[in-house]
C-alpha cells in the first residue's frame, strides 16, 4: 500500500506544481522538492527495515495486489524486494537532485516543467516495482511522454528531432515487447486455464524453446533499445544532449536502468533457457557496446554527447554482467547501475551547470576552467575518476566484479572488456584536461559553483565514495535476487 | 404489429419522428436555437427509449429488422455521437449560414439512416437504411454551397456513394440468384448445406465487399476521404467519420455473423490483405499532411485497418474489441473535431497546421485536450485509445494472426510520428492564433467546452477502468 501512495504522491504532486504555478512558480519547485523529498525518506526507512530483516526467505518484503480490469485477469500487482528497493531509493535520490538541478534553469512554464518531471519519475517508479506485466506496460509508456515533452519543450536547439526519435525508438520496442506480453498470456492461459498478466503466475509457464525464444526477444528487444546495446544506440547521443540537465540525469541515472532492470527481472526470471542460449552473443554484444562507446566518447567535441556515449560503454558493461550468469557478475550489475545512475547523473549535472555559464557545450570553447571555477574542477575530477573506475569509487567495484564474474563464462571476450578500462582512461582524461586544465580560454569572469550546485555534488560525491569503499549493505540487500536470477538459468 | 415490437421500434420511429418535428418548427418559425435545443432534448428521448427497449430484447420484426443487444449497443453509439455532433453544430453553423435550419433535419435522417442499419437483418433494410443515410449526406457535405471544395466534396462523395450504391444492389441481386433469399437467415441456411460455396454466390460476396470497403474508406477505396473530410462542413466530416462508419460496419458483422463468412478462407484472405493496406497507406499518406482535416482522413482509414484485425477472428471476443474501439474511436474523434470547430472562424475552417502553432501557451485547455485526444489515437496508455488497440491485439494474438498484428504493431508506430508532430506544433513558442470574436451567446461556448471536458473524462476513464463497459457490452451481446 506504501508503495501506491508513493506513485500517488508523486502524481499529485505533478497536478498541483502545474496548478499553483499559474500564482507563483517558486510554489511549484516547493512541492516538487518536497514531495520526492518525503518519498525518499519514506523509502530509505523501508530500506532500513528490510535490511534489518534480511535472513526473512520471502524476498518480496511488499506485496499488495487489488483486481484492476478482473475480466482480462489484469490486476494493480505491485510489490518489493531487494533489487527494486534499492533502484526506487535510487530513483528519489536522483529525482531530488534533478528538481534542484532545474532550479534556475528553468524560468518559463515551471509548472508544466515539474509536472512532467514529477510524472516522469512516477512512471520510473512504477515500472521498478509493478508485478502486473500489464501494468509494467502501463508504466514504462507512462514515463515516456512526460519525457518526451521535457525534451520537446525545454531542450536545446535540436530538441524536437531529438525527443521524436527518443520517442519513436522506445514505442517500437514497447509494441513489440505488448505482442510478447499478449503471446505470453495466451500461452500461459491455454496451459493453466487462468488467464492472468500477473508475474508470479506467468512465471510457471511451459514454452517449447521456439515459442520462448520468439517471446523473448519481444522483450529483449524493448530493452536492450532502453539500455541501449549497440546497434539500437542511435537515439541516446540526441536524447541525452538536447534534454534539460535534469532531463540528462534523469534519463542516464535512471531510464537506462528500467533496460537492465527489465532484462534481469523478466528476460532471465520468465526464459532462463532461452536467455542461457544467446548468452554468449549478448556478451559480445555488450563488448562491443564497452569499446564502441568508448571511441566514439574519445572523438566527441560536445561535452553532453561525450557523456552520452560514456553511457553506451558503461552499459556494456551491465549486458556483459547479466548474460555471465554468475552471482559475482550481476553483483556488479547491480553496483553498476547504481554507480553509473550517480557519476553519470554527477557528470550531467556539471555540464548543465557549465552550460549555465558559458552557453555552449563545444569542448573547444572551454579551457583552464579550474583556475576559475577551483570548487567544480574538484568535483568534475572526482566524476571523471569515479566514470574511469578509480578505485575508492562505486564504479570501480561494479566494474571489477563484473569482470571477475564475466571471466570463467567467456575469458575473450572478458579479456577485450577489461581494454574497455583502458579507453574509458583515455576519454576521461581527455575531457578534464580539455575543460578544466590548459590555459584559460573564456575572457568574462564565471561564477564558481553556488551553494546549491555544491549541495548536489557533495550528496552525489558522498554516494559514490560511499558506494566505493563500503557496498556491502547493497550486495546483502540483492543477494537474495541475484542467486535466484542466477540459479534459475 | 404485436404492441412488443411496435415499443421495441420506438427509438427508431422516435429517430424518424424527429426530422419531422424540425420540419414542423421550420414552418412555425422556430429560432435556430430552439430547433438546436428540441433536437438535443429528442436524443436524450431516443436514449431514454433505448435505456427502456433493453428490457425487451431480443424481439424480431420480420421479414426486416431485428433488434437485440448488439443492435442497441451500435444504436446507442450513434445516438450518443450525434448527440455531440449536434451540440458542435450549432456554434458552427450559426456563425457561417444565414439559414441553419434544415441542416437539422438531413443530420436527423442520416441519424435514422445509420441506426436502421444496425438493426437490419434483410437486404432490402440494409439498402434502406443505407440510401436514406449517403442521400442526406450528399446535402450535409456540401451544405455550405458557397465554399468550393464543398461542392466538390459533395460532388465526389455523390459519384462514389452512387458508384457504391449500385455494387451493393448487384452483389445483392447476384447472392439472391444463387441462394433465393434476401434474408441473411435465409441465405445462411441455403448456404451451410450446399458443399462448395457458388461462383456466384463467391462473386456476389466480393461485389458487396467492394460496396463496404467504399463506405467504410478502406484502401484500395479510399479516394474519397481525404478531400470530402477536407470539404464538409467540420460537424459533418465528424459524423462521417463516426456514425456512418459505426452503421456500415454493424451490418458488416451482423451481415457475416448470420452467414458465418469466416468459414471462406478466400474471404479472411481478401479482408486481412485490404486491413494490412489500410493500416500501411493510411498511415503513410498521413505522414506528411499540413491539413488537419486530410490528416485526420488518412488517420481514421488507418484506424478502420486496426479494427478489420478485431474483425478478422469473427468471434464474439472480437466483436467485443470491435465494439470498444468504436467506442473509443468515436469519443476521441469527437473530441478531435469539436476542437476544430471551437477553433474555425466564420471564413475558414482551423484546418492548417499554422493555425495550432504554440496553441498550449495561448488555450491550454483545448491544447491540453486535443493532446490528450491525440495520444488517444496514437494508443498511449491512460487513454481509451490504448485499451482499445490493446483488446484487438488480444484477439488478434489469440487467433495467431501473426501477420496482421505485426502490421499494426509496426504501423502504429509509423502513426506515432504525425501524431507527435501535431503534439509538438502545439506545444511550440510563438504562435500568432488568431483570437476568434466571440459572436455568440457565451452559454453555447460553455456547452461546447464542457461537452468537451466531458468527452475527454471519458476517454481518461475509459483508458484505466474500462472494467464497467467491457461488462456491460458483453451482458448485451
């Protein structure tokens, strides 16, 4: 029930932001802030409890279900266990920083802004924990058109290309991913006589290895746009750096996760055989994700599509680590996705506050910016390290573990991962050095970053070096999930 | 007569009474206003006589009609949109037409002529109906004669309505060669013993299927849409584009139900090769339209591709799926086209793009609501539109007609895009929108924006708890 009311609070919340800034707009950022504020208190006490009572076998610490539409035996199934905790904790976590990150930024329809923004994270949410495969559908198209209006409507020059393609790619696997949904249902219905879109009965099914293989890419494809993998990448370099800062960090922190959560959950929980055959193929797949994204971020001269592309071989990494089935591998998935939503998220959030100031995103234009701007350079190096996986640092962890897992499952291709390492080095330091050191390009004087800003990094800092030198709490929380998404293939 | 079947014809003869009392108030020099507000009050009586018809059911009138639960449900919807239409109407027409009037009473006959059809069990009902609803549409479309492309709209529609007209009467005549009956009972029992089905009988079934697939805008008869969309006056193109499409495919199903035409794999053949070119040239031909109107045209062809697929199985869960997609069809159309109407000024339809540029900064609230509509045609959840396409999908996948339904999957997305496109016009900078004067009492502009808050409640409601419809569509069926 706690978990209904989050999802309402957040809708709610949209409604009046959209409502009262008709007055004042500075009405509609109070209620964004607070109301993601009070759902990540809320959360972050569940996390407690769960935690505190971790050797419970039921995983699903929150299980509430009502009938929904009875007659296609579709109910409102939502429910929680230890993966979706962390990543709905995540998801508020982000979600406050992307309301604080908008706060100057955004001066014309701050209403309808937060609206989208508070709709957006609602749907996240719901899509991390709805237990209804129609109603998984549901969410994952409900945060899709707030996202696309914060593209359309706030972005930079190229926003309504942008925001159509951004669109446009994630319906198509969406369709695709309702047909092997449908399919499924009949399917399970034929066999068991109840026809239910509900995730625990659907996990029973029987599929002859065809029909499974065709379901299954019906989902896999859905998510591996989202993620994305490779030769579905195309829209997130354009989504990425037209979107509002918030718009970025909430798309790389947090869209890109519902991919990998989705594969884990649904791909490998509902066809483990299936999954196991193509195993080795989405491993290269992801390398090449890992060595690809990390060239083309090499070769970018826009600081945002940089970014952008660091996220395609990250995410590499998050392919590689589920298909190695493998506990110490999806650990580091798990770690992964977290680690990359707050450097990622860290590294949007600075170009936005750079953009802020000099109006451009052309890495050519800037220079030297440390010797103007001390506080940011620190916190840019601090991400920048954290995005090469330095020690000390979550991703560091998330990377070592997928790699230590992924390397009895297939060592080529593990062997070309751990090279990702290297050119991950080469497109960090490429990006400091160009913004931060060398001489001073800019002749008007910046302002270094404002208390505000210096909030959002010291809380995503913290986090990440948090996340780097204790990550145990997280591996205890999904330990459970791991060994039966493992264990089941 | 029997007394039973005289009160269960009551919302038809009520329908038909209706067109003669606007008549009558034309004579007595009733203002456009009370004719507007008589008119309104009459089909809230037809509902209310349709509400009473349901505990009766299912009573024959042979050898022509008969009235049953899918009869009312089909009724029902053509009432309620014309009962919208009706209320667009006036605020249309009152600015554009120094004689408004007898508009009522063609709009009351096509009513009668639609709501015939869905009860007729008979060809000789089917072609009334059909006749009385293409001849008050000939006046409706070019009922503003000063327009031109509304007399050329009226023109075209003639010819191929005509053209129509004709292949349905000879497909009829060559069916009842062959069987000997114009009852579709008749024809079924006639047809269930023979072993092979007749040449004829097959030519016969082709023909009419030509007839249908012109009223009903399906390509590769499809020509007329766009431009008598683009020429009717804009009330009218939303009855064209609901009730008379709700009417002819009522006697579809009713027509291949009762001859159980699902048993020729020749025709499921020729019905999915004409549903997967609609969804595809609809869907296509949209994509670069600047004309709302046309855009529209092009969209609702695309649309009734969508709905052959629920047609396809010919069972009662697609009957079910078909019903609900007109449902939300209709209410979303309706929603589209009022919109339009509140936006037209006295010398030119809002057809263009241009005139929606930036619309959400200056009306949010019509914006908002055409968006929401819009959604609901590209099928995005919260909207009736996705539950819609969501149930013929369901019936599609159950059949495993894996062709037909990849189509519409991937059709759908094609569609996305001109629905975005108008999405993102909307919610452009710098629009110059014209600020029509408003010449009218104020109270009608109220009407026409709650009837349109209205309608997209219901598309919302529709679109999360469509639990209540689903049921009560299947306790009528």
């Amino acid at each position: 029930m706690i978990l209904a009311w989050m999802i309402c609070i957040l809708l709610t919340a949209g409604l009046f932001c959209w409502l009262f800034a008709q007055w004042n707009p500075v009405i509609a950022k109070w209620i964004a802030l607070l109301s993601v504020t009070i759902n990540f208190v809320l959360m972050g006490q569940l996390c407690m409890e769960h935690y505190s009572t971790l050797s419970n076998p039921d995983p699903w610490f929150i299980n509430y279900q009502v009938p929904w539409i009875p007659s296609f035996g579709i109910s409102f199934h939502i429910a929680m266990d230890g993966l979706s905790a962390v990543l709905v904790l995540l998801s508020f976590f982000l979600g406050i920083l992307a309301v604080l990150c908008s706060w100057n930024e955004i001066n014309k329809r701050t209403g309808f802004y937060y609206f989208n923004l508070l709709w957006t994270l609602a749907g996240i949410t719901g899509v991390f924990i709805a237990m209804d495969l129609f109603l998984f559908y549901f969410f994952w198209e409900v945060m899709l058109v707030p996202m696309y209006f914060l593209i359309g409507i706030w972005g930079d020059s190229n926003r309504s290309y942008a925001s159509y393609k951004f669109f446009i790619f994630t319906q198509t696997g969406g369709l695709l991913m309702l047909l092997a949904i449908l399919a499924l249902y009949f399917i399970h219905g034929h066999q068991s006589g109840t026809y239910s879109f509900d995730y625990f009965s659907l996990l029973g099914t029987n599929l002859e290895t065809t029909a499974a293989r065709g379901i299954m890419w019906g989902f896999l494809i859905a998510f591996i746009i989202k993620l994305p993998v490779v030769p579905f990448h195309s829209w997130l370099p354009d989504a990425h750096s037209e979107a509002p800062t918030a718009g970025s960090l909430i798309l790389a922190g947090l869209l890109l996760k519902t991919g990998a959560y989705g594969i884990i959950r649904f791909v490998l929980g509902l066809f483990p055989e299936a999954a196991a055959d193509i195993a080795w193929w989405m491993m290269l797949l992801g390398v090449i994700g890992i060595i690809y994204g990390a060239f083309l971020a090499y070769a970018q001269t826009d600081l945002k599509r940089l970014i952008a592309y660091t996220s395609v071989s990250h995410m590499g990494f998050v392919l590689l680590g589920i298909f190695a089935f493998n506990q110490m591998a999806m650990q580091g998935v798990v770690m992964q996705m977290l680690a990359h939503g707050i450097s990622t998220g860290a590294l949007f959030a600075m170009a936005g506050m750079l953009k802020e100031r000099l109006h451009t995103r052309d890495i050519g234009q800037m220079g030297g910016l440390w010797t103007v701007m001390p506080s940011m350079g620190g916190a840019a190096m601090l991400f920048t390290m954290a995005s090469l996986g330095l020690p000390v640092l979550g991703n560091f962890i998330a990377e070592f573990l997928i790699l230590i897992g992924a390397f009895p499952a297939a060592p080529a291709i593990t062997i070309i991962a751990t090279l990702g390492l290297v050119f991950s080095a080469l497109y960090s330091l490429r990006l400091m050095q160009k913004v931060f050191l060398g001489p001073v390009t800019i002749a008007e004087p910046v302002k270094d970053a404002s208390a505000r800003e210096l909030i959002i990094m010291a809380a995503l800092g913290i986090s990440i070096i948090a996340l780097g030198l204790y990550p145990q709490p997280v591996i205890d929380m999904v330990r459970t999930v791991v060994e039966r998404a493992v264990n089941s293939s | 007569m029997t007394e039973l079947q005289f009160t269960a014809l009551l919302p038809y003869t009520m329908l038909a009474a209706a067109s003669m009392i606007v008549i009558l108030l034309i004579a007595f020099r009733a203002s456009h206003t009370v004719i507007q507000v008589v008119g309104f009050i009459l089909m809230c009586a037809v509902i209310t006589a349709l509400l009473k018809v349901r505990e009766l059911l299912p009573v024959s009138i042979l050898p022509l009609f008969e009235i049953d639960g899918f009869a009312l449900l089909f009724t029902g919807l053509i009432i309620f949109s014309v009962l919208f239409i009706g209320l667009f109407s006036y605020i249309y027409f009152e600015e554009r037409e120094e004689n408004p009037k007898e508009y009522y009473i063609l709009l009351f006959l096509a009513t009668l002529g639609a709501a015939i059809l869905t009860i007729s069990r008979h060809f000789i009902s089917l072609f009334i109906g059909l006749e009385i609803l293409s001849v008050s549409l000939y006046g409706l479309i070019a009922y503003l004669r000063n327009r031109n492309n509304a007399v050329e709209a009226g023109m075209k529609y003639l010819m191929l309505a005509a053209l129509s007209s004709s292949f349905l009467l000879f497909g009829m005549a060559l069916i009842y060669m062959d069987t000997g009956s114009m009852e579709f009972a008749g024809i079924a029992q006639k047809t269930i013993n023979a072993p092979t089905s007749s040449v004829l009988f097959m030519l016969g079934i082709g023909i009419i299927i030509v007839a249908v697939g012109f009223k009903l805008a399906l390509v590769p008869f499809h020509l007329w849409a766009a431009d008598v969309y683009q020429g009717a006056p804009v009330p009218v193109t939303a009855f064209i584009a609901t009730v008379s499409k709700i009417g002819v495919f009522a006697v579809l199903i009713r027509f291949s139900l009762a001859i159980n035409l699902h048993r020729y794999p020749l025709v499921i053949t020729v019905f999915s090769i004409i549903a997967i070119v609609s969804m595809v040239f609809g869907n296509l031909l949209a994509l670069r339209q600047q004309n709302i109107k046309r855009l529209l045209a092009y969209s609702s062809i695309s649309h009734f591709g969508y709905l052959l697929v629920a047609f396809l199985p010919g069972n009662t869960a697609g009957v079910e799926a078909g019903i609900f997609y007109l449902l939300s069809y209709s209410i979303t159309l309706l929603t589209a086209f009022g919109i339009i109407t509140l936006l037209s000024t006295a010398s030119k339809d809002a057809e263009d793009l241009s005139v929606y540029r930036g619309l959400f900064w200056k009306n949010p609230l019509l914006a908002g609501l055409l968006t929401i509509a819009l959604f609901s045609l590209a099928g995005i959840p919260l909207t009736a539109g996705f539950l819609a396409k969501f149930f013929v999908l369901t019936t599609g996948v159950q059949q495993q007609m894996w062709l037909p339904v990849a189509v519409l999957v991937l059709t759908s997305v094609i569609g996305l895009y001109y629905y975005l496109r108008i999405i993102t016009t909307l919610f452009t900078d710098s629009g110059s929108i014209q600020t029509k004067d408003k010449s009218l009492h104020p109270f009608f502009y109220v009407a026409t924006y709650a009837s349109l808050i209205v309608l997209v409640i219901l598309l919302c409601w529709l679109g999360v708890f469509p639990g209540m419809v689903v049921e009560t569509v299947r306790q009528l069926l």
